[in-house]
C-alpha cells in the first residue's frame, strides 16, 4: 500500500467518525464558554461537588478508622489526601460548603485561563491504549515541568468515555482540565509541587439514567441549567518525579499499598460489588481504582512529550464548499492533537540478513528504565521511557494483554 493510499485511509477513518477539527474546536468553545457562564452560582452543581466531598471524607474517615493512624490526625489525614492534595492549603475548611466554594473557584480560573485542547479519535485511542499499560507508581514518575507542555490547559475528548465508578454508579467523562498547584500533606507537614486535575461529564452523554434526566430537567424548570460541560471530580498529582528514582521492587510496593487502599475504600463504598476490572475495548472502563483521570492524562502529557502526538493550530479545510473551510478567531486558539507518525517497530531478520521485517500492527509500549549515556558527563544514568505507541503510522492500534500461541 502505497503512502497517498495509506493518507487517505487516515483520512476516511476520521470523517467517517464525523469528527472534523475545525468543527470539534467551535464546540469546545461553544461548551467552555456556555460552562462559565451557567457554573458560577448553580445550586445543582454545588450540591453534586459538596456531595463529592462528603462521600470522599466518609470513605476516607472509615479507613483511616481502621488503620494505625492517630485518632487525632485522622481528620486532617484525610484532608490532607483530599483537599491538600489538590492545592488547598491549610487551615481546613470548616464545612463542605467551603471547600465546595473553593473548588469551584479553581475550575472557574481553569475554563477562563485554559488553552483548548481538542483530540482526534486517533490521538485518543493512543492515549486510552497507553493509559491501559501504566501502574499507580507510574504515575507519581511525573515531572511537570518537561513532561506537560501548558501549566494550565483543558482538553475536551472526541467522544465521552463511559466509567463504573468506585460506588458501582456509571457515568462519562468528556473533557480534562489541568493547572499547576502546590499541595499539602501532614504527617509531616510539608509542600510539593504538583497538578490539579479536574474531570468533566458531558451533560448530554450517553449515560443518562432516570435520575440524572429529573435533575437536568429540574434545573431547567428552574432556570438554572446545567452546564454542558459538568465538573465530576477533582485530583492532585504529584509533579516532581517523587518516584523516578525508585527501584522496580519500590514501585511494586507502591502499586500494592495503592490497590490495598482502594479495596479498603471500595468495601466502604460498595462492600457487596464484585470487584471486577475491564480492558477498554471501546466500551466502559471499570475505573475500581479511581485512577482512569490520573493515568489517561498522565499517558495524555507524556505522549504529546515524546513527540508521538502533534499539537498545532486548527487548518481549514480546502475544499471552500465545505463549511469547514474558514477558521474563526475562536477557532484559531484551539490546538488540536492529532497522532503522528510513531516509532517505527522494522528490526533486521538474521535469518534474512538484512532484509527488513515488516509490522502490520501498533501497540503501546509501557514505560520502562533505561541506562542513558551522557557524554559530556561520561556516565550512564537510569531514566524513564514511555509510554509511547510503536508500530507504522497507517497500522491498526492493538490493545490488551498479549497472548502467546503453544503450538
């Protein structure tokens, strides 16, 4: 198959997605800016996110009940892996309403201040395949400052992403926002660098239960509508490569006190739900851990990185019949991020000398250590790879575990 062939099945596949940039970039804007607006100020959403909170706490306060840590500094534990993990600094709130209060501020700044994102379906199932190789102590390897190319970003998705929440509940996430932040821990007290991410469901999606329906058509009788764009959670991730330097028998501890903490809150939440996890497939994601945001974006910043992922400007169409075909100024501050061409998987057969072994697949390629050599400091130093698509440009993306054939 010859290159304009392989370009223009590239082509088809997005437009039969009926995704288009310039299209995908007006309404982003038309949903970020309808956000700001409705959000400010709407009881329904502070009753959603003050509920968040509470849920959150609750579970949090019955572990930590069970646990060795002091009955005096539960509380401020689980604020700490809460609130202070996403940037809110100490003193603690008093009630929800506050905390509630803040978290709406900080989305708030986010939509005004934000670049847009938009993805193609390509750069998104890249995205998904990779995130579906990373561990929990993959994601703490971060290094905000090389690894993210914004402090301040959003970043709306082609098609939502459907999830069964840790309480058994199924809900879709459709847009990410991120911004740089400090958090707060105690025990001991102390301060890093890190990234508040915030998570939004599309109020239009596809997963629209009877309950959800009477809350957006009560809201409306009431005019105060949802917004398009409904904030559904908040995290804090650590941004100063906190694990890069660990050992793989670290990280595996890490992996394992991260599941052992979620079982403990998924028995407080849904102690007679199965604990099952699922491979996406293009269906729902099983998100037991509550970890999907953390690793999709994590896997989102460090594809676009590695150069696996290009990010420029909306491009008019050429075809001037289409209504495509000019950029609007609001058009013009969307970036779009389109796969590129990944890192090629040819390898010289010895069978064949030298004759190139051709792949007809892509795959996501987990992250792993390398020894890198420095020249100028004439010495190897381990360092972190991946994750990161290999395969040809044109091939289809393989996701999954492996399965080897005994013949």
């Amino acid at each position: 198959m010859g290159k304009a062939s392989r370009s223009k099945k590239q082509r088809t596949r997005e437009e039969t997605s009926g995704w288009t940039a310039a299209g995908a970039a007006r309404d982003a804007h038309r949903r970020r800016r309808s956000t700001v607006d409705l959000l400010a100020g709407n009881p329904f959403v502070r009753a959603m996110l003050t509920q968040n909170i509470n849920n959150r706490m609750t579970e949090l306060r019955t572990v930590l009940h069970r646990s060795n840590v002091p009955e005096r500094g539960r509380d401020d534990v689980a604020f700490a892996m809460t609130l202070g993990k996403q940037g809110f600094a100490p003193p603690w709130p008093a009630g929800p309403q506050q905390a509630t209060n803040w978290q709406i501020g900080q989305i708030l700044h986010m939509l005004r201040e934000a670049n847009v994102c938009v993805l193609s379906p390509g750069a998104h199932a890249a995205v998904m395949a990779a995130a579906s190789t990373l561990e929990p102590a993959d994601v703490v390897t971060l290094d905000r400052d090389n690894d993210i190319h914004a402090p301040i970003g959003f970043v709306v998705l082609p098609e939502p992403v459907v999830l069964v929440n840790r309480g058994g509940g199924i809900s879709d996430t459709v847009a990410f926002g991120w911004q740089f932040i400090t958090q707060h821990q105690v025990l001991p007290t102390s301060a890093y660098p890190g990234v508040q991410l915030t998570t939004f469901m599309d109020r239009d999606g596809p997963v629209q239960p009877t309950e959800w329906r009477m809350v957006v058509a009560q809201a409306r009788a009431n005019h105060m509508p949802l917004p398009p764009f409904v904030p559904d959670g908040m995290y804090g991730l650590r941004g100063d490569r906190a694990a890069a330097e660990k050992t793989d028998a670290d990280l595996a501890i890490m992996n394992t006190e991260h599941r052992r903490l979620n079982q403990a809150l998924n028995q407080v939440a849904r102690p007679n739900f199965p604990s099952d996890i699922g491979e996406w497939d293009g269906g729902r994601i099983e998100d037991v851990n509550d970890d999907f945001a953390a690793r999709y974006m994590f896997a989102f910043w460090r594809l676009a990185s590695h150069g696996t992922t290009s990010t420029g400007p909306v491009a008019p169409r050429r075809n001037s019949s289409s209504p495509d075909a000019t950029t609007s100024s609001a058009d013009r501050d969307v970036r779009v991020v389109r796969l590129t061409h990944q890192i090629p998987a040819q390898r010289t057969d010895p069978e064949s000398r030298g004759r190139e072994r051709v792949y007809n697949r892509r795959w996501p390629v987990r992250m792993h250590k390398v020894r890198q050599w420095y020249p100028s400091l004439q010495e190897h130093r381990v360092i972190w790879r991946g994750p990161y698509i290999k395969g040809p440009a044109d091939a289809p993306l393989v996701m999954g575990e492996k399965a080897y054939l005994v013949d």
